[in-house]
C-alpha cells in the first residue's frame, strides 16, 4: 500500500487560505525572490547609481512639426519616431483619429485603420503615376503558391484549406478596382458621345 499523499487544500469561495511565506518558500522553489533584494541576482544592476544614467528624465526630441498624439496624453514620450511623417488625406483621417475621439472609443481605432487603407490606395495611386505601378499578382505570391502545389510540394501554411480563398482575398480589390475605373471610363464615354 502506498502511503497517503499530503495534499494541498482546495481554495474556494466559502474557505479562503492565505498561505504561509514560509510554507510557499519551503514548497515552491524560488518563491519570494523578488521580496528580499539580496534573493535578487539582477538587483544592484537596478540601482539608479550603477546604471551611469545622468539624468532623472531623458533630453526630449525636439518637434520639428506637429506629432498626432493622444487625448490622454499630455506631452510625446521623450523619443518618438519621425520616419514617416503624416501626408495627403490618410494623415488628415489619422490627425482626426487623435484630436477628436479618445482611445478608448472604437471610432479612434476605425479611423486609423481607414487612414491605413487610405494610406495604401495612395501609394498604389503614386506607384501608377510614377510609371511603375504594382503587380498584385507577382507580389502577393499568388503564382509561387499555386506552383508549389502543382509539383506537390506541401505548403507550410497553418490553414491549408483557406488556400483557395488567396486569389479572391489578394486579387479581389483589384478586380474591383480595376472594374469600377471602367464603368467610369464607359459612363464618361457615353456623356461624351
């Protein structure tokens, strides 16, 4: 026969247990290192005089033009990044985004992603007056995909059987596109003649 287990009891509602710090430390390895800064191995390396740090708060970057921040912030943190500054009509929805709603509303995050949309039809709008315009097909991968399953090689994907939804999901706002810029071509045709 086996000698009974000791076991810990059950918590519920009716018979809440504050444990022991002794038992939990003589339980569970490790427990309580992070109450005694001598238990901390990382510890002097916290300390503000050995970090080498020289200030209390870090030099702010200066704003050469207006940063989008938010409502519930009241300055910019003291470094922020200024690699693709607000443009065109994608910043002015980003810039009403944070001037006019809080995060905590749907319509700020609505508004962003509409911004990112708006932001991705005017670089393909650029692409196609720079001469070089995209090539949806090529650039989405569609055509290595589909060899890779003619010569039966397995795909690595994680959802196999949403495969044949790619065509529609990465062409589809082409073809739309693509559609709606010749029923204007035809309805101006007609105006014409």
């Amino acid at each position: 026969m086996s000698e009974p287990i000791d076991r810990v009891p059950v918590y519920t509602a009716a018979t809440p247990q504050v444990p022991d710090p002794a038992e939990l430390r003589a339980r569970i390895p490790g427990w309580g290192v992070d109450l005694d800064p001598r238990d901390r191995p990382a510890c002097p390396q916290e300390l503000r005089a050995h970090t080498g740090a020289h200030w209390d708060y870090p030099d702010e970057q200066p704003e050469h033009t207006p940063r989008e921040r938010s409502m519930e912030h009241e300055q910019l943190p003291p470094v922020f990044g200024t690699s693709v500054p607000l443009r065109g009509l994608s910043g002015m929805v980003r810039r009403n985004a944070y001037r006019n709603f809080s995060e905590a509303k749907a319509a700020h995050w609505l508004l962003l992603l509409a911004g990112d949309r708006i932001d991705a039809a005017e670089s393909h709008l650029r692409a196609l007056l720079s001469g070089r315009p995209d090539n949806p097909i090529a650039e989405s991968g569609a055509i290595a995909q589909w060899g890779r399953r003619r010569r039966g090689n397995t795909s690595r994907r994680i959802d196999p059987k949403h495969t044949w939804l790619d065509p529609i999901v990465v062409l589809g706002p082409w073809v739309g596109a693509a559609v709606g810029v010749g029923l204007v071509a035809r309805g101006l045709a007609r105006r014409s003649a």
